[in-house]
C-alpha cells in the first residue's frame, strides 16, 4: 500500500496541522512542510529505481499497483496505480507542496492551522488525481480538490475574493458533474456490452462504443479537463482567481491544479476513446493555438502583474492542448515537459509576485519599477524566471515549446506555424513585465525590502528543476516513456 501513502500521509498531516496548529502557528507549518518532505523523498526514490532497472514493471507500463474493494457490488475499488507518468506529476506536486508551504510561512497569520488543513487537502486530492485508476476513485479525488480550493481562495484571498472563489467553483464543478455523467455512460456501455460492472481504467481500455456515443463521452471528459486546463474559451475563471488567491494558492493552481487536466487529456481522454480523440483532433488543436494568441494578446495588456502571469498559463498551456492532439511521441514528450516546466515557472512567478504584494501593497506594474537597484536580489531571481517565462535554451520551458511545435508540423504545418506566433507573445509580454517592474524609477519602491532566506530556498530550488529540465529532459522523458508509448499504442500514433 505503498502509493496510498501519496494520499494518506497529506490527510493525516492536514488533521494534525489543524489540530496541533491550534496550539501555535509554526505547529501547522512543520507538520505540512514534513509531510510534503517525506512525500519528496519517496517519489525521488520511486524515480531513482525506476531509472536503475530495480523497479520493474508489474503489470504493462505500471510500476507499481495497489487495490482493495471498496463498493464491491459496483465494481468500486481503491485503486491505485503508478507508472513513469504519474510519477513526474507525484513528484512535481511534493516539491510545489513544499514551495506552497514555505511561500506561506510568513504571509498567512490568520487562521493559520485551518490554512494547512486545506493545503493538505487539496495535495491529498491531486495526488489522488494523478495515481486512481479506478474512475469512480479518479471522480471523487477530482471533486476533493475543489472544495479546500474554494476555501484558499475565499478565506485567505485579496479583495474580490469571494467572487473569484465562487466563479472557480462553478466552472470546475460544471466540468467535474459532465465527466462523471461521461463516466457512468462508459461504465454502462461497458457492462452492456461484457456482462462486467466495473470501473477500472484497465479494463475499461477498448470498450466497444459507437461513433456517436464515443463522441459524446469523450466530450464529457474533455469539458472537465479543457475547464482545468484551462482551453480557450473555458479558461474565464483563471485569471480571477489567480489574482485573488494567496500565494500558495496561487502555486498550487497554476503549478498542479491546471496540470490534472492536462494530464486527464493523455491519461484518459486519448486511451479511453481513440477513434473520438482522432476524429476531435483537428478541432482541439486549433483551439489549442486560439489559447496560445488570446493568453498572449492579454498577458501583453495587463498592468496588474499577477493578472499578466495569469493570463500566460492560457498561453503556455495551449501549447499542451496542442502536443496532446498531435498524436506523435515528440509532441507527447513536448506536452509533458511543458506541463512541468510551467508549474515550476509560473509557481516560482507568483511566489515573487507575492512577495512583491506584501512589501509593496500593490500589483500594479507603473507603480514599481527600478526593483533590481532596490532589491537585487528580487531583480535577479525575476530575470532568471523572466528568461524561462520566454521560452530561452537552457529552460524547460524552451524544450518542452519545442518539442510540440515539432510535433506539430508532423500532423499540421499550418497549426504549428500559427501557434509559433505565439512564442513572439512571449518574449513580448515577458521582456515588458520585466521593464516596468525592475528597471526605470519609482518612489514605491526605494525602501522596499529584499528576498528573505525561506523566499530564496523556495525559488531556487524551483530554478534549479527548471535548469535540470532545460539542460537533460532526457530523464523525464525516459521516465514517461513506456506510457506514453502504451498510449500511442492504443492510438496508432506515430513515434
């Protein structure tokens, strides 16, 4: 039961912390950033055995399984399952679990063991997302990162918060209510046609579904992983809420939360309906690329700063609507690279937004200005996650953008010539945050003070992922590639 500690262990640790934090503020803080730390350390040794040869697949590409009943009758099991692509994720929400932690070390004072309590939760339900394969499990760990969400914005957000949480959660419930409906209708399509009540994703695979039917439940999966995303036009919740969330939860919606759906569309969507992915393909790379030029024209327009790194995941994860349709290994490997590197990026954004909210008291980009004389040290971390927001060599970010517009012009040179407009947002909007911020003058800024030691441990080990990312993807994508082949397989993709 190994994997099942992904789960329990942040449960356990959000009780604690709001039972013992009760008692003092720092209580809560030690038990969340233990809990992520032990977590961290289990998924780097998962990883490290599964790059040595010592941990071998148990079954197809899975790594590792884990199963119990739970409602028996229906076919409902606690079914957990791990291969070299939930594991990059696994891995990628520990680390942000501690960055989301320490990013609230000093900036939450109120409530503060009810705050960990929510942050728990909610990693307790990505990681859930990213290990069911179980769909009935996969729907309620969906849903058990929607409510503690909905309080970190609500509770502990800025001015429009209440608005902003309450839009969050009506898209993301929308979208949630119309998967699980698909999922019912695969559940039965399946009995109808085998004689066997179940929900598990294994044997789920290859069940016979007309053209139409297909269609339609496709469709169901891919509202609620378009919503998550999130796509064009499903993405009017984002900046809201990226806006009004705290800091950490800012991480944790742009770092994991819009990464679950990303990973529904390679994980479930492909496998699960390949004749509807391929007839729908066309289609959602184009809006893929309409994500690309939208997110790019706002971010451009923004004065608030953390509205305008809002707006850039829009961009930057069209790119991943695109490299999921493209149905080819270098645009698969792409999609997932950029998810990864953007939660490190954007995650490592928003923290050093936050930190400039609190010293500041304002987001707005005319009212800062010359930072990198005032505090050098904010200037230089900003530069460094500047050059990775643009998509420069030696990020992730770079490989991860590249690797899907190759892809891309495999399936659709027109679709990959559009979108590579988009990287000319980038740069654009990008180089313009980083003027108006940290360059020029400002009286608002000139006492301002610097990155403290707990901001600086956080963002660089965020920067040093991001390098490690940018100089030898080969190691991800090794990792994920016995799944992402299995999945090509079932599509008759091209390697």
């Amino acid at each position: 039961m190994m994997l099942a500690l992904f789960i329990v262990l942040p449960l356990v640790c959000g009780f604690a912390a709001w039972i013992l934090g009760s008692r003092g503020s720092t209580a809560g803080r030690w038990i969340s950033l233990a809990g992520n730390a032990f977590n961290l350390v289990l998924a780097a040794w998962l990883w490290i055995a599964q790059a040595s040869g010592s941990l071998v697949p148990v079954e197809g590409t899975w790594l590792a399984l884990s199963s119990m009943p739970w409602i028996p009758a229906y076919g409902i099991s606690f079914t957990l399952g791990l291969d070299g692509l939930s594991l990059l994720f696994v891995a990628l929400t520990s680390l942000l679990g501690i960055a989301a932690v320490l990013a609230s070390w000093k900036g939450i004072q109120e409530k503060v063991a009810f705050f960990h309590f929510c942050l728990c939760l909610v990693l307790a339900g990505i990681n859930g997302v990213f290990l069911s394969i179980d769909l009935f499990l996969f729907a309620f760990m969906w849903e058990l990162m929607l409510i503690p969400m909905y309080f970190l914005i609500d509770i502990w957000g800025h001015e429009g918060r209440h608005r902003a949480a309450l839009k969050f959660f009506l898209f993301t419930q929308i979208g949630g209510l119309l998967m699980f409906v698909a999922i019912i209708g695969l559940y039965l399509a399946h009995a109808a046609a085998t004689g066997l009540r179940t929900f598990d994703y294994r044997l789920l695979l290859g069940t016979a579904l007309d053209p139409t039917r297909g269609m339609l439940l496709m469709l169901g999966f891919f509202a609620a992983f378009a919503v998550k995303l999130p796509a064009f036009p499903l993405h009017a919740w984002l900046p809201d809420a990226h806006t009004e969330a705290p800091t950490a939860g800012s991480v944790i919606l742009a770092g994991l939360l819009l990464k679950t759906g990303g990973y529904g569309l390679i994980r479930f969507v492909l496998p699960l309906f390949p004749e509807a992915s391929r007839s729908f393909a066309p289609i959602a790379m184009w809006i893929g690329v309409a994500g690309i030029i939208y997110g790019g024209f706002m971010a451009f327009s923004q004065t608030d700063m953390k509205r305008l790194v809002a707006y850039t995941s829009v961009s930057h994860l069209g790119f991943v609507l695109l490299g999921v349709f493209a149905f080819n290994v270098q645009a698969l490997n792409g999609a997932v690279i950029q998810m990864l590197s953007h939660g490190l990026s954007t995650g490592a954004l928003f923290i050093l937004v936050g930190s400039l909210q609190d010293r500041l008291h304002t987001r707005e980009l005319s009212r800062m200005g010359g930072l990198w004389s005032a505090a050098p040290k904010f200037g230089a971390f900003g530069l460094v996650l500047t050059l990775a927001l643009l998509g420069l060599p030696g990020f992730g970010n770079f490989i991860g953008e590249f690797l899907v517009l190759l892809g891309a012009y495999r399936a659709s040179v027109s679709v990959a010539v559009v979108a590579a407009i988009g990287l000319v947002f980038a740069m654009v909007y990008s180089l313009r945050m980083y003027q108006l911020a940290f360059h020029g003058e400002s009286s608002d800024t000139k006492e301002v003070r610097d990155l403290g030691a707990i901001e600086i441990a956080a963002l660089g080990a965020m920067i040093i992922a991001l390098f490690w990312l940018g100089i030898f993807p080969q190691g991800a994508m090794d990792a994920a590639s016995r799944a992402l082949g299995g999945i090509l397989g079932i599509l008759g993709g091209t390697a």
